[in-house]
C-alpha cells in the first residue's frame, strides 16, 4: 500500500459534495461562527468567520464591528443571507461553475431594499464563484454594486484556520480548482481540460494579450466545448466576422442573421474570400466541415500550427511572443477580409 499516497489524496467532504447548495451550506455554516457567542468555544474559527463576513461586505462592516448574527439561505431565491448586529444586511449570490442570468442579481437588489427600506442603514451585495469567469461578466457585475469575491479573497481568509476540518476541506478543494487552472502552463495543451482552458483564456483577458470580447461554455449536439470569441468586424447590418478559440480548435468564423436560404451562399462567399486572403498574407487556414447556422465557421488553423506541437512553455517568451503574433496575424487577415477596399474586392459586388 503507497502510505504516502493515501495522505496525499485523502478523503475530502467536497470531492462529494459538489453542488452549489453544498457550497450554500458551507458558507452559510462559516458565517454562523461570527456571533461573539461562539468565540469562548472556538476563537480562532469566530475570528476567521469574522474576516470572511467582513471581507463580503466589500470592508463597510469591519471585523470588530461583527458581533452578532442570523444566517439563511434561499429567502425569495437568494442564496445566501446575513443579518449583521441587527443593522446591516448581506446578500450573497454563491456560483459554483453556473453564471448569472435573467437579471436576477437586480432582482435580489430590490427584494433586500424594499425589504429593509427604513429598517437597516446598511445594505451589502456579494458575488462569489469558485469557477473562473470572464471579464466581461465582472464588469457588469460591479456595475451593479455587487462586491466580486474571488477564489483567492476567500483562500487569503480561510488557509489559516486549522482548527476546523470542513474548512480545511473546504481549502483543499479551492486549492485544487486553482492549481488545475494554473497547469495551462505545464501541461500539453493536447491535455487541457475545463480548468485548463480556463486558466489560459484568464491569461489572455488579464494580460491583455488580444481583446478578449468574452468567453464562456457553448452547448452544441456534440457536448458542447469551453469557447473564447473576440476581435468583431462588422461587414453589414447582418453580417460579421470574428475569431474563436473552441478549446483547442481554432476559428474564423461569420455570424449572418439574414435570410436562412442566404447562409450556405454567403457561408461559401466568404470562405473563399478567406481562403484568397489567407494565400495572400503566407497564412495557414483549412477547410471546416460546413454547417449552415448563424453562427458559421469558415476556416480553421491546425494546433499544431498554433501550439508548436501541442505544447506552449508559458516560461519561455519566445513561445509566449510567437503565439501572440499569430492570434495578431489572424486579426489582421479578419481586417484585410472585412475591408471594402481590399484587393479582393467588394463582396457586395460578388453576391450580385
């Protein structure tokens, strides 16, 4: 029997417990510990929980401030939520891999103002997700007034408190989610996985390598892949075209919101011009088997081409630098493509 093996990987609560009504629970249970009631049976665990609460309040509720607490879950469909010393009160919206929808952040707003209103003076709003998400939603997120509490926030709080096992469960599996993200750097990208491809689409948001427009999961017939779409060029009011990763395929593609009868003919039309372009500029784009959807892609680049063979060393800035003036050189043909007065020619003029 490896010994050591089995304490590496020893039983962990949330390798089970794994929905977000799980997390709900965890969280829930931490901020409970915050009442000064519990700090004679656990000081450490009521001072951390005090931390956590605190840093959820986006700080407006310092730590020694928290001295009692109620806590709940699924009030009118919020997830989470925390009446603190009878004067403040925090929402949080808890996420595991889902994302927001349906506006239901601006929901939760205004059920907690009309609720309290001219009841509490101090009203919070927090959103927390274990998963990565993109830029893009956070912007929206904060533009709400929603406090974004990442991974890390709650890692920096909750890693030194050893005292409590389901926290250091808890822990050990946000530790995990972080360090699969992070193996975008080691591992081949043939290898990549959900956190993987996360990890690496992070990186080219947060270093501002291409002009993320968003990312996120696709569902399609086949199981659906993690994608990352940027670099828009509108052609007319019903036509663009863009760059895609689908995981490790990579695209051109065109988005036609015209007559369905048209989109095999403009499909064709502009693969071609892509095609003539990409000879042009010593680019390599392949034939895509064709599909006849808004969403169409013309053209694909083997990875082999765009990962060296399959592998990118985000240590070594030469191959850091190579792939960054590949995703530009694929922008520039979009350009050349989409420009009116490009040698190609107008396509306008071809559709006639």
């Amino acid at each position: 029997m490896d010994i050591q093996k089995n304490l590496t990987h020893k039983p962990n609560l949330f390798s089970f417990a794994t929905s977000e009504l799980s997390q709900d629970a965890v969280l829930c249970y931490i901020f409970s510990w915050a009442d000064d009631k519990y700090l004679e049976i656990n000081k450490g665990l009521c001072e951390t929980a005090k931390s956590l609460l605190s840093r959820f309040t986006r700080g407006r509720i310092s730590e020694k401030e928290i001295h009692k607490v109620e806590v709940g879950r699924q009030w009118k469909n919020i997830d989470i939520w925390v009446e603190i010393n009878n004067d403040a009160f925090l929402v949080v919206e808890d996420k595991t891999s889902t994302t927001s929808h349906n506006n239901q952040l601006e929901r939760y707003k205004e059920i907690a103002k009309n609720e309290y209103k001219g009841k509490l003076d101090k009203l919070s709003f927090a959103y927390f997700k274990t998963d990565n998400e993109p830029n893009s939603i956070l912007r929206y997120i904060k533009s709400i007034d929603y406090e974004v509490i990442t991974r890390a926030d709650v890692l920096e709080i909750l890693r030194p408190c050893e005292s409590c096992q389901i926290i250091a469960d808890y822990v050990s599996y946000l530790e995990d989610i972080e360090n699969k993200t992070q193996e975008y750097k080691t591992k081949p990208v043939d290898k990549w996985g959900w956190y993987q491809w996360q990890g690496f689409f992070k990186w080219l948001e947060d270093e501002a390598v291409i002009n993320v427009d968003s990312w996120g999961y696709v569902s399609n017939p086949s199981g659906g892949f993690l994608g990352l779409w940027w670099h828009f060029q509108q052609i007319d009011d019903n036509l663009q075209m863009y760059l895609q990763f689908e995981q490790q395929k990579f695209c051109i593609k065109i988005e036609y919101s015209g007559e369905d009868t048209d989109r095999s003919q403009i499909r064709d039309m502009w693969h071609n011009r892509l095609m003539e372009e990409a000879k042009r500029m010593g680019l390599q784009v392949e034939k895509p088997s064709f599909g006849k959807g808004m969403y169409m892609t013309i053209g694909v680049v083997e990875d082999i081409f765009m990962y060296d063979d399959h592998s990118i060393n985000m240590n070594d800035p030469h191959q850091i630098n190579s792939l960054i003036e590949k995703l530009h050189q694929y922008e520039r043909l979009v350009d050349r493509c989409t420009d009116p007065t490009s040698t190609v020619g107008n396509w306008h003029d071809r559709q006639g």
